[in-house]
C-alpha cells in the first residue's frame, strides 16, 4: 500500500484562507478522525489510479479593493484535466461530483489582474480566500493553477463603489421546484437528479430578470445549503432558465471539531452576517421560502441589521410542498420597522407586489408601439 502523501505546507506569504480552521486542542472529534482517514483512502486510491490535481473554479465576487475567491481542488482523470473531456460533463448525475478524492490543504496560485497571490484550500479542498486588489467594477477573469495542474479561468464579479441594492435568493423551493421529503432532498437532488430534471419556480426567473433591468449594478448571490460538489450543476441550472449569473454560497458537508455535520442554518446565518460586514451600504432584497427556517434566518437578520435589509420575498409553498418540506416554518417573519414582507407563491405574484414597493420599475407598454412598450419608474 502507497504511504499517504504528505500535505503541502502553505507558502510562507500565502494569503489566509477564510474556510473553516482546524481545532487548535489535541482532540478531535470522532467524525474528523473518521474523516480523515475517508479522505486518506480517496487519496491513496486516487494516486494509483493515476488521478492528478485539478481546480474546479466558482464564481467569485468582492469589491473595488478586494475580493473573494472561490474553488475547489480535487484529482481527477487527467483526460478531464487536459480538456480532452469536461470534467464535469453537463450531463454527468450529480453523485460523480462526489467520487474526485479533495486535495486537503493544496497550495493555489491565483492570478488577478497580472498579479500572483497564494492561497491555501482548506482540508475539504475548498478555496476560500479574501485577496486584497485594485479592479473596476463589473465581472472580471480570474485564473488560478494547483501543483501541475491546468491553469483554469474563474469569473468575478466586482460590486461598484456606492452600489446601494442586491439580491440574496435562497435555491432549492425558491428558484427551483423540489417534489420530495425533506429528509430525502438533498442526498436526492446531490447524488441522482442533473440539471435537466429540475424545474425552475414559475416567474422567478422573469423576476430576477426584471429586477436586474431595474438596478443593473445590483449583485445576486445564490445562498444555499448544498455542498460544493454540486455548484458546477447548479450554475448550468441557473444559466439553463435565465437566471442572472451571481455568485453561489454553498457549504461543506463535513465533520467540524465538535459535531457529525455543519449546520446549514448557521451557514446561511454566517454568510449573511458577512455580506452585511463586506458591503455595509447596500440594502439586500432576501428571497426565499416558507419551508422551515429561511423566515426565521431573514427576519432574526434583519432585526439586526434593518439598515441592511429592503425588502423580504418569502415564496409560499403548494399544500403539497410544505408536506414534503416538513411543513410550514412556524415562527414566520417577525415584524422589523422598515423592512417589508411579502408573500408570494410565484415570481408574478412577488413581481407585483415589488413593483408597489417600488423596488422594481412598473414596465408599462406604450399604446402607440404595443411592440416595444416603455419602462416607466415605479414612484417612489
């Protein structure tokens, strides 16, 4: 049997990664141990398959002078690697994200704007890193290479000074339909469906679609639960139905120094803090949900930061939804000066309820050129 290899040392000048931190006590926790030697197995097994480093690169976002880079490593077919093949082909199920073993602690370089940075991944292989730099705003291109890997390209989107709107939507029952039991969805949506057997929640993507015509500096940002494995399916999900492209927050599902799982909420309650500390003046319109706990995160959110919040967009369930869901969110949306609710059970209906906030502009057609019509400001 091959020795495990040994995990690269970080550069002495690399930039800190900002994934999860290893306990900092000789303890660990059963779970981490039991992962650890998963994650030892995948590799050795990895290495006599003759599998190589490759980045899996995500949609990246941050400001005029910094920003958030995010990927993935792992080892793959190095057929994948030299582009002979994709690595994660558009019809692949989503259970084969899962098989590339992580690179745990892979040293990156991440190339901005002609500039070389170095990153560490985490121990999942996720790349997480806040980098210091000088961009305009707009979407950008970014690369970024590991040990002997291809160097592949990642898109950035840099938010522009004074931008004072976007948007954070929830995924799974808001933009897209899920017809199962809770208990069953994410290992189902993860491990067996793609991209072609999911449906998109009528009127949603007309919704965003309206409301990047309203504030097209406004940033969207995708905030979910699911793993890392499955962005890659999620972004051709999204481009498939016309959503605007955005950054998507995602999770790992592994074992953290006290606990068998990360907890999903405090994720979606971690990332929203973040946002709110990265881009203090801007108001974010929070999508999501009346299945179980998106109420509860976006109101316990606003209550703290209602200088962050300018709206909330809750998408009400079918019957049948919120019995797979596991029912209703009982705590609902508690009322923060300011900050607006609506409910929906479509993109339409919230659609029009924004438009009397005045969050999107009314578009009226004009009965002179019914073809063309014209786009007339919702009063304020």
């Amino acid at each position: 049997m091959s020795p495990r290899p040994m995990k690269p040392r970080p550069p002495s000048d690399a930039v800190e990664s900002d994934g999860p931190k290893p306990a900092s006590n000789g303890r660990r926790h059963l779970a981490m141990r039991l992962d650890d030697a998963w994650l030892g197995f995948q590799t050795r097994l990895a290495i006599r398959r003759g599998r190589v480093e490759t980045v899996i690169p995500y949609t990246g976002y941050g400001s005029t002078s910094w920003v958030r880079v995010l990927a993935r490593v792992v080892r793959s077919d190095p057929r994948d690697a030299a582009g002979h093949a994709k690595p994660l082909q558009e019809s692949m199920r989503g259970w084969r994200n899962f098989t590339s073993a992580p690179v745990a602690n892979a040293a990156v370089k991440v190339t901005i704007a002609g500039t070389v940075h170095d990153v560490v991944a985490d121990r999942g292989g996720v790349v997480d890193a806040r980098i210091p730099v000088a961009l305009d705003s707009g979407w950008h291109t970014i690369t970024l290479q590991s040990g002997a890997s291809e160097t592949v390209e990642a898109p950035v989107r840099i938010v522009a000074d004074g931008t004072d709107f976007g948007v954070v939507s929830d995924i799974d029952d808001t933009v897209m339909v899920t017809a199962l039991p809770r208990p069953f969805l994410a290992a189902w949506n993860t491990f067996v469906l793609n991209e072609h057997a999911r449906t998109p929640t009528p009127g949603m993507a007309v919704l965003y679609e309206r409301i990047a015509r309203t504030a097209p500096s406004a940033p969207v940002l995708y905030l979910s639960t699911g793993a890392w494995n499955v962005a890659p399916t999620l972004s051709r999900f999204l481009s498939r139905n016309l959503y605007p492209a955005g950054p998507k927050l995602l999770t790992d599902w592994g074992p953290t120094p006290d606990r068998w799982f990360r907890s999903g909420q405090e994720h979606k309650r971690n990332s929203l803090e973040r946002l709110a500390g990265e881009f203090p003046h801007v108001k974010w319109l929070l999508v999501g949900d009346d299945g179980q706990h998106d109420e509860a995160i976006y109101s316990e959110f606003a209550q703290r930061h209602p200088e962050n919040v300018k709206a909330i967009a809750i998408r009400q369930l079918s019957a049948g939804e919120a019995v797979l869901a596991g029912g209703r969110s009982k705590s609902g949306g508690q009322p923060t000066p300011g900050v607006p609710w609506i409910y929906a059970p479509d993109g339409a209906g919230m659609s029009a309820q924004l438009e009397e906030l005045g969050v999107i502009r009314n578009e009226v057609r004009s009965a002179d050129d019914p073809e063309e019509g014209d786009i007339q400001a919702a009063t304020d």
